[in-house]
C-alpha cells in the first residue's frame, strides 16, 4: 500500500518508525511545514518526494492513503482535503478543536465513502487493550478512573523539543485522549459532566492547568487532572478502578493498584500503540470496513468536548462580569 505523511515534526516522525514494521506499506511522499526540515526528514527515512503542499503530495502516483500529523488547527480542512482527492486519510488526535470541524469530516466521510480514521491511540495501546478486553469478557466492570495528564510546556514546543508555529491545548487535544477512552472502556456516553480551569497563560493565551468530571449514565466516574505547570514525569498515568482489581497505563506499560508489572506483550502483534493504530487504518482500507476510532466512533467524544468547552467559556464570561 503506498502512503503519504503530512506533518515532518515529532508526532509525524513517530508514525514514520511504526510503518517501518508494517509489512506492505510504503511511504511514497512528505508533506511538511518547512522546506529544510521536510527535506531532512525524507532524506532520513529514504521517501522519495518531499513537498510543503498537501495537493502536490495527493497527486503523487499510485497513492492510497495519507496520514495527517499536521497542526491542530488544519486537521479538519486536509482531512476533508485527502476524502475530496479519493485518499483514504488517518488523521492525528483531535481529529479537529471544534465540533463543527469534527461533524464536517463525519459529512465527508459519508460523502466520500473513504476510510477515515481518527488518531485515539490509547484504544490500541497494549495496555489499554488489556483492560478492554477484560471488559468485554465481563470479567471487569470500570467505577472510576482517575486520570493525570502532566507536562512542562509553557512555550510553544513540540514533543522533540522543537518549536511549534501552533499552540497546543490541553482540552482539545490532551482531554480527547482520556475522554474518549472512558467512554470506550465503560461501553456508554458521558451524561455529566463539568470542568475548571486556571488563568491564561498572558502569551499563550490558553489555560495553563484544567480539571474534568464526568460520568456515564451506569454510574461510572472519570476525575482528570491536565496542566502545562508540571515540572516533573510527563505524561499520562491512567489508574483504572474497578470491581475487580485496580490497574495503571502508561502509555504501553500496565501495573497492578500494588505496581506489579502486567505482561502485556502478547495482548497484539506490536508493544507500540501507534504502530498498532497505523496496522488498524490499514486493515480496515483493506478489508473494506469501518475501523476502530473511525472518525463517527471520535464524534461522540468531540461532542463532550464541545460541551465542556461551553462549560468553561460560560464560567469565564461570568467571572469577568463579577
């Protein structure tokens, strides 16, 4: 299968190293930001076209599907961009930072009747699976989960250290992840929900640190924790409460509630969840199916996200009437 990357960054260079693993792909083009930076990333991984515009890398010959690791803010109009081109597209969580961008793509997809898959990563994660399939053999039930997402970022860098030309968010992008895996793992959709959030960083202009509720109509409780203050271990630490037994993700890697070590190595073919999700986007072009994260399964997370938006936008024009 031959397929184009847009986005030459760290998240695109990440996706890069997975399809070296994948029997059959073959990336044929590049599209990236900037010129130097996309030359040297093509010259790197032996890709054979290198361009700064998305339509150029379309046309390329024989091409199928597109992976978008792009900016937040353009998710949305290159996605819809590769679905009007015929190209199957993979587009990187969020799949857009609004719900009408998101709808718009469910439209398109609709329209189009190519594959279009959203980046929820944690769905394939070896961890995550673990615990899912547990679920869907009945021999979990999810009360809660306790969820902290935690990194140093107050200047706009990316997650190799480099600078971005967009602003990252921590509801829109960060929140997605853990909001879509609740309602993944419980098997419902959000009922309540609410969120604060701290001041706005004075350059930046995004929160700098939020904290989300939420719960399903069954009874479950999701508690997450995000900032961009947290000078300390990065990421996200999953703690899963159950009826039967307690867990932590990170990432690929589970422990038990007493931080026993879960072999989870023969849960897939792969340890790497991005990998795992790329082999899924293939898969499903294939075989001809709606994948897993499609990005109607997305939409239901967008639409919380949506409301926990409204939620704290109303809260700040009451604070600043006070």
């Amino acid at each position: 299968m031959k397929v184009g990357v847009a986005g030459q960054g760290a998240f695109g260079q990440k996706h890069l190293d997975a399809l070296k693993n994948i029997p059959g792909a073959e990336v044929i083009t590049l599209a990236g930001g900037n010129p130097e930076s996309t030359a040297q990333v093509a010259k790197k991984y032996n890709i054979p076209h290198w361009t700064t515009d998305l339509a150029e890398s379309l046309k390329q010959p024989g091409l199928e599907a597109m992976i978008l690791a792009t900016p937040t803010p353009i998710h949305a109009k290159q996605g819809e961009q590769c679905m009007r081109a015929g190209k199957h597209v993979h587009i990187e969580i969020p799949i857009a930072d609004s719900l009408a961008d998101a709808e718009r793509l469910v439209k398109t997809q609709k329209e189009t009747g190519v594959v279009c898959m959203g980046g929820h990563t944690r769905r394939f994660n070896p961890s995550h699976q673990w615990v899912h399939k547990r679920i869907k053999a009945g021999e979990l039930k999810v009360l809660q989960m306790n969820v902290q997402t935690y990194f140093f970022r107050r200047t706009n860098m990316n997650a190799a250290g480099k600078p971005r030309s967009w602003t990252d968010h921590l509801l829109w992008h960060h929140a997605c992840h853990t909001v879509d895996l609740f309602q993944y793992q419980t098997g419902e959709l959000v009922s309540d929900c609410y969120a604060v959030q701290g001041p706005m960083h004075p350059e930046l202009k995004i929160a700098m640190d939020m904290g989300i509720v939420m719960k399903t109509p069954g009874g479950a409780v999701c508690t997450l924790s995000l900032s961009f203050n947290n000078k300390g271990p990065l990421g996200t630490h999953f703690r899963y409460i159950c009826d039967n037994g307690t867990y932590v993700a990170y990432y690929d890697d589970l422990v038990d509630g007493e931080q026993n070590k879960i072999d989870v190595s023969k849960v897939d073919v792969s340890m790497n969840g991005i990998e795992l999700q790329d082999r899924e986007f293939f898969a499903a072009i294939k075989e001809h199916r709606e994948p897993n994260a499609s990005v109607q399964q997305c939409f239901t997370a967008m639409q919380v996200l949506d409301r926990l938006d409204r939620i704290l936008n109303s809260s700040a024009k009451a604070q600043a009437k006070v």
